[in-house]
C-alpha cells in the first residue's frame, strides 16, 4: 500500500490550515487588535470562508478535471500562504473579509485535491484506512494551530504567529511540486440515466441509515464548533 502520497498531501493540508485554526482562538480574544468595531464582525470572518466553500465545491470540481492536481494545490498552498500572512497585517474588516473568502476557496481546493489523491492511491480494501489516515493527519493542523496560536501569540505577539505559520505553508510548496502527481481528475464518461432528477437522486435519502448519518453530522459540529466555540469566550 502506497501511502506517502496520502500522507504528504494530508501534511499541506495541515500546514495549511495552521493560520485558519489560529484564527479561531485568537480573534474572538483581540479582536479590537484587528481593526473591528464589533463582535458580530468577528462572527462574520469565521464563518465567511464556509459560504463561499460550500457552493463552489462543485466548480473546484470542475477545475480538477481540466487541471492537474499538482496545479490545484499549488494554487491552494499560495492561497493558504497569503491569507495566513494577511491575518498579522491587515487591521480592517473588509480586507479581511475577503482574505477569508479566498482561504474557502483555498480549503475548497486542497479538501477535494486530497481526496482525490487518496481515490488515485487506494484500492477498494485500503481505502477506508488512507481516508482515515488523511483525515487524522490534517487535523492536527487544527489541533497546532488553536493550541500553539492561542499561546504564541500571547507571548510573541500574533504578526509573529502569522508570519511564522505563512512561512510554513511557503517552505510546503516544495513537497507539493515534488510528490503531488501532475495528472488530471478522471470523469467515468459514462451515460446519465436517463429520468426525472427526482428518480435519479432521491431514493438515496430515503435510506434511514444515510439521513441518520447527515442528521449527526449536522447537529455534531453545530454544537461543538458553532454554539461551544462561540460561547467558550463569554
């Protein structure tokens, strides 16, 4: 089993989204160190990058079939790179607002780039295993940046922090040139079933099992990420 492709895209990822975690801690404690005005901005920044994420999750898709993967990641550490560095410099909402959108479009790009990475190396009886793999290892990106963020910028001072986990991200891009395979995303090309898109897609959430699963995963990070972290600085 090959997984040292897995595991170099799964530590990007990681590198990557060190800042975005950072964020999570830091800003709703200065947020006046920001340039905001108001706590409802800080809410606006923290879930921005998750509005524009989720509609072009389909058109990063897109992109992937007419450009290597190689292409799209670069694209997404580049991305990751500059917001990370503009959180430490830029001191007023709307410039951050859109350093956010652009880390969604960023995260869009190197989730859908990764899994696709994990399809191209697994079989069907190791795929379960590299998913898993991919999925521990780019969370402790997480994991190091709240912890290590939220410390750090105590005590050296959050530009610090930024630059830091921005010059991470920039030292990333050569293992991305060297291990991430310039091939393309394959489309099956095979015919659509022919019917209404009701008959086609819908049976699937008829399953109890699948609206079970969608059910959990709605409720599990509304309550730990969304009303938990949101209130943790009350």
């Amino acid at each position: 089993m090959n997984r040292k492709p897995v595991v170099i895209i799964a530590l990007v990822t990681a590198v990557c989204v060190l800042g975005d975690a950072m964020l999570f801690i830091v800003l709703p404690l200065y947020w006046q160190e920001f340039g905001l005005t108001s706590l409802w901005q800080v809410g606006i920044l923290l879930s921005i990058n998750r509005f524009i994420r989720l509609p072009i999750n389909p058109l990063v898709g897109w992109c992937y079939l007419r450009i290597n993967k190689r292409t799209g990641v670069l694209l997404a550490v580049i991305l990751a790179m500059l917001t990370t560095f503009s959180y430490g410099w830029l001191q007023s909402f709307w410039p951050l607002f859109i350093m956010r959108c652009l880390w969604g479009v960023a995260w869009a790009f190197l989730r859908l780039g990764g899994y696709l990475t994990v399809i191209d190396t697994s079989t069907d009886n190791t795929r379960g295993h590299l998913i898993g793999l991919y999925n521990g290892l780019w969370g402790l990106g997480g994991l190091v940046g709240m912890l290590a963020g939220g410390i750090l910028a105590d005590l050296v001072g959050i530009e610090t922090v930024t630059n830091t986990f921005g010059l991470v991200a920039l030292i990333a891009i050569p293992f991305v040139w060297k291990y991430v395979p310039a091939t393309r995303a394959m489309s099956d090309g095979s015919p659509k079933p022919q019917g209404s898109l009701s008959k086609i897609q819908f049976p699937l959430f008829k399953k109890p099992e699948v609206v079970t699963v969608l059910i959990s995963g709605l409720l599990i990070p509304l309550i730990i990420f969304g009303i938990f972290a949101s209130t943790l600085v009350q």
